[in-house]
C-alpha cells in the first residue's frame, strides 16, 4: 500500500543534473571538434593565406588596396 518515499531536493538534483548533462550532449554534437581538426583548419587557413601573398602582383602595396594619398 505504500509507495516509494523520496527526497524531493535529491529528486529535483537529479533531474537538474540530467538536463544538464543532455545539454552537455548536444554541445558536444553542436561545438564539439577534436583537437587534430582544429589545427587542421588553422594550418589550412595559414596556407591560404600565404598562397594569396605570394599571388600579389606588387607586394609593396598595403593589404586594404588603398595606397597613402587616399586613392584606389
């Protein structure tokens, strides 16, 4: 005849508790990327870069395109 008696601040903690882990989760699946694939995306960013310096006709030139007396 009687049920289960609980705590209810122990029950309210663990709810807590596995919602937070479930948002854990979804962050993980969302931001998530592995050390290997974040240095592989600024290696490959690094040599993007320094393929379009090294296309630049005069290389003298400041980055923005324009040149010290304000024009293009």
């Amino acid at each position: 005849m009687t049920g289960e008696i609980i705590n209810l601040r122990q029950a309210r903690k663990r709810k807590a508790r596995s919602e937070r882990e479930k948002k854990a989760d979804d962050n993980r699946i969302k931001f998530g990327r592995t050390k290997s694939e974040k240095k592989l995306t600024a290696k490959t960013g690094d040599l993007e870069v320094r393929r379009l310096e090294a296309h630049r006709l005069d290389r003298n030139a400041p980055k923005d395109g324009i040149d010290g007396d304000g024009d293009q």
